[in-house]
C-alpha cells in the first residue's frame, strides 16, 4: 500500500509528464513567484524589521509558502529514489534553504542576520528546476570552464600590462591622475569592460590612444566567453543529459523513452 502511494507520488513530485505532475509543478512554481515577491518588501538586510514596517499580508504569504516548501520538500525526500544523494545535491539543498531560512532568529548580531536573510534569497534558484535549459547551460559552463578560466587569467594578465603601460604614459603629464599601477590597472579593467566611470582620464593623446584600443578590444573579449558557451551549448544539446529516477544514469539516446541501463521510463525533458 505504501509502495504504491509512494510510486504514484514519487510520479507527481518528480515527473512533469502526468496532469497531476504538471498541476504540483504549477503550485511550487506560483509558491516561489509569490515567496520572490514577498522578498520584495523586505527591509535593510543587517536589522530586524520594526512593528508594522513589513505589511500583514507579506507575513500570511511568507507562512502560506513556507508551509508549501514544508510539504515539497519532505515529499522530495519521501519519494527520492536515493534520499540522501538528493539531500546533497544543488536542488536538495536549495529546497533545505527555502525551508530553514524562513525562521529567522531574533538576534542582535547584524552579520547572522544578513547570514540567514541570504539564505531566504536563495530561494529563487528553485526556479531552476523548471528550466529544462538551466540544465543544459550548466553542464555547458561546466564542460567550458577551464577554457574560460584561462581566457580570464589572460584577460587579468592583459590588464595589468595596459594598465601599467597608461601609468608610464601619463606619468610626464603635470595634472595626471594615474599615481599607481593599481589605479592603471583599475582603468584599463573598467575601460575594457566598456563600464567608464569617468573617475581616471587620460591626459595625453597617446594615452587617449590607448584608452581607444582598449576600449575596442573590450568589444571582442566580452563575445569570446560568449562564443566558447555558446558551442558548448550546442554540443551538449546533441547529449540527452535526463537522469533516470530509478538508477541516476545519464547520457541516454536521443529522444529515448526509458533508460538504456535498467529500462524505468525517462522523465520527459531535453530531447525528449
């Protein structure tokens, strides 16, 4: 009896391919619009609120959600195939953080508070889990991310030698504002990131030159990260990335309705 309640719902909570499945994913997804909007109103992150500061329907709507997260979490745990392993995973500890961080303890340290109000804003990436491409971009950034780990570090690299090349130039101007390397350095990475405060200017034409060639070379370095993402994406997307809610394998046959390892129903997603 309680095997087969526990199946049904473990379709419910988990697949999106039931009506009733479609209907739960609905009312966690309106639970968190809500919960976002309730975040909305929410006074100065490091005090408590005063008496009346937050209005009375933003505490019934922040206890209404917390009893939805409640009930979605302990179902997640429930029907999970592998509780544990869901508990320490991103979801799992998102949807642990939607719950713990509505209560707020009434304490003076304004730094634990700012702590556990954090952890409430993190409640937004339960999003994610209804994005079926968040999945995709994730392992896309993940398969890219040495590649883009190196471009920075040449980036960081770049910067530094442009921003010391601005503070031998301008170093012979009477009213410069560049007295350090680290201020150099500081321009070139707000200049080449097209940001321009305005806060150091160069005084000399040629360091007036050298702000121009920084400035389009920002233009092509913020579309190479763009460009190595962008292919990984579509790499990945050729790879059915489900993961099988019996056996937790991955890395299916396209468009493929059960698991090549144990032969449970794929829950219906990318590529499905």
């Amino acid at each position: 009896m309680a095997a087969g309640l526990r199946q049904r719902l473990r379709r419910v909570v988990l697949d999106s391919d039931t009506r009733a499945g479609r209907l739960y994913n609905l009312i966690i997804f309106g639970t968190i619009l809500a919960s976002v909007a309730g975040l909305m109103v929410e006074p100065h992150p490091m005090r408590l609120a005063s008496a009346g500061e937050i209005p009375g329907w933003v505490t019934g709507l922040e206890r209404g959600c917390l009893l939805v997260f409640v009930a979605d979490f302990v179902l997640h745990l429930w029907v999970s195939p592998k509780p544990i392993t869901y508990l320490r995973s991103f979801y799992g500890l998102i949807d642990l953080s939607a719950v713990l961080f509505f209560f707020v303890p009434q304490i003076s340290s304004g730094l634990i508070l700012w702590i556990f109000k954090f952890g409430r804003v993190l409640r937004v990436f339960k999003l994610l889990r209804f994005l079926d491409e968040a999945q995709l971009l994730g392992h896309a950034l993940r398969a890219s991310a040495r590649r883009i780990g190196v471009f920075l570090f040449f980036v960081v690299l770049t910067q530094v030698v442009l921003g010391y090349l601005m503070v031998v130039i301008e170093s012979g101007h009477p009213n410069t504002q560049f007295q350090t390397v680290g201020q150099g350095v500081y321009w070139a990475i707000v200049t080449m990131t097209t940001v321009g405060y305005g806060d150091f200017v160069p005084q000399t034409v040629l360091g007036r030159v050298l702000a121009a060639v920084v400035m389009l070379l920002g233009f092509g370095i913020i579309a190479i990260p763009t460009g190595i993402v962008t292919v990984e994406t579509i790499n990945q997307a050729r790879e059915d990335q489900r993961d099988c809610i019996s056996c937790g394998r991955s890395g299916h046959r396209p468009r493929a309705a059960h698991c090549d390892q144990c032969g449970a129903r794929l829950p219906k997603g990318l590529n499905s």
